[in-house]
C-alpha cells in the first residue's frame, strides 16, 4: 500500500497521519504484548488483530492497514501463505514477518512471498517499531542475522552468474581463438603464446582483436577476467 492512510494524530486539524498496522498471530499473548507496546508510539495505530493466517484477507479489507506484523507458524494457513495472498490483493499493506524462526528456508520464502520485513521476536521493541515505520515508507527492513544470510545467499549466486556468462563468452569463440583467450588469462605475452601455439605475434594480436570484439570486450585485462570467471 502506498503512502500512509489512517487516522488523523492529535486531534481536529492535526497533520500528522496515523501509520495503520494490523497483527497476525495465533499467540494471544503476542497479539496482547504487540498491541501494548506499538500504542506506546504515536505515528502507529493498531487496527486490529487476527489469530490465523485464514483471517487476513477479510480483516484486511475491513480495517485498511498500512502494515501487517505476520507470524509464520500458524494452525491454519500459515504467514508465508497468507503474505502470498495477501500481496497478489491490489494496494495491498506491505507486510513484516516477526517470527521466533530465522532458518534460511523461512526467510527466502518469506521474501519471494512479498514480505518487505523479516524480524525475530526478540528484536526490540524500538527496532520493531522502526521496521514499521520503513515498511510504511516504501523501504525494507530485516534483521541484522537476515541481513547476513541474504548476503551469504546472494555471493554464490552473484559467482555463478558470472560463471555462466564468462562460459557463453568462450563457447562463442572457435578453437583456436578459444586457446588463445585461455593463455592471455593465463597472464601469457603475446610472444609466449605466438612460442606455444606456433603463430606469429602478429597474428596473435589478430586473434585477440577479434576475440575482443566478439565478447564486447575492452581489453585483455578484461578478457583475462572472463576466462577467470569461466574455470
């Protein structure tokens, strides 16, 4: 949901603008501990409080939160369910998963479901409120542990991509300038690899010339980096 809808703060006339935040969790004390702390922030106003996973779609459409706070585990349909759903809705409230578990397979279908948030439940009550606040603004917010394993995700992924692509490169080529980029990355003078392949540097320079153009590349430095990439 973009921007911020809700009740106006402080009374007739006041422009400050309530951020409205619904919670789901089928822990009444959680749902009790929530209410408490977040009405001890004055942007934040909480609509309501469901116990099941099942109950979002119409509590959502009767109370218009900006923010739903969305446990995982739940009886019914479960937090990453009802985020899916509830994200497919058009203007839909962005939705922070706050959850006892941060195991990799929670947080990575919690973000692909739509979640803008992913925090645990001992993240203090100031971080929590704050997370809200981001959310509502259109930004994300994870915990630092999250944080951590997005990164650690991302690297090899980051890795592979680039070793998929420096692959295509060198399989475009033909055989022999397929040698002779693997020498220049190989950190081979074009007289060394003129020596190897038995070919004169100037045709050397020809075969890289060529190589460069194919690959959309700049220099050897460059193409070195591709055949780096490609092992």
């Amino acid at each position: 949901m973009s921007g911020v809808a809700g009740a106006p703060l402080g009374g007739p006339g006041s422009a400050a603008v309530a951020i409205r935040v619904l919670i789901v969790d089928d822990d009444a004390l959680v749902r009790t501990g929530l209410t408490l702390m977040l009405k001890g922030a004055p942007d934040l106003q909480v609509v309501g409080a469901v116990a099941d996973g099942a109950q979002v779609q119409a509590a959502v459409g009767e109370h218009s939160p900006d923010v739903v706070l969305m446990d995982i585990r739940m009886a019914g349909v479960d937090g990453i369910d009802a985020t899916r759903r509830l994200r497919a809705r058009q203007d839909a409230p962005e939705v922070i998963i706050l959850t006892t578990f941060d195991a990799d397979e929670h947080v990575f279908r919690a973000l692909r479901a739509g979640a803008s948030g992913f925090l645990l439940k001992d993240t203090p009550p100031e971080g929590i409120v704050e997370a809200i606040r981001r959310v509502a603004a259109g930004e994300p917010s994870l915990s630092p542990s999250v944080t951590r394993r997005l990164i650690a995700h991302l690297v090899p992924e980051e890795d592979n991509r680039r070793r998929a692509d420096a692959r295509r490169v060198l399989s475009a080529l033909s055989d022999r300038e397929r040698e002779v980029a693997l020498a220049v990355g190989q950190g081979k003078t074009n007289a060394v690899i003129a020596g190897e392949l038995h070919m004169s540097v100037g045709t050397v320079k020809g075969y890289i010339s060529r190589i460069l153009t194919k690959a959309g590349l700049d220099n050897r430095v460059q193409l070195a980096l591709v055949v780096h990439d490609a092992s």
